[in-house]
C-alpha cells in the first residue's frame, strides 16, 4: 500500500524560486532563494531531518 508522506512545490517568480513542502510531521513551510540550487538544498536538509528522526512504522 501506498503512503503519501510529502508534497513539494516548486514556483517560479520574477525575482526568486519557491519551494513548498507539506509533511504531516513537519505542516507546510515554505523555502525561498535567487537560484533553484539553494531552494533545493534547503528542500533536502530539511526533509532528510525530518525523515531521519521519525520513528520507523
């Protein structure tokens, strides 16, 4: 069975990348940079935080 644990948006404004992320452990927040390596990194870290300290199901 499949689960959904995370959404992530990536928006593209005039000035900046947006990224979106939803998570049930971690609610929705939102990443902000000038370049989509930044938001990306940001993205990762903070998902692969949340990932590693959740307990195992």
């Amino acid at each position: 069975m499949e689960e959904l644990i995370c959404s992530v948006e990536f928006l593209r404004g005039t000035a900046e990348i947006v990224a979106r992320v939803s998570s049930e452990a971690g609610g929705v927040r939102e990443y902000r940079g000038s370049n989509s390596t930044t938001v990306i990194d940001q993205v990762i870290n903070d998902l692969q935080e949340e990932f590693e300290s959740a307990p195992a199901s």
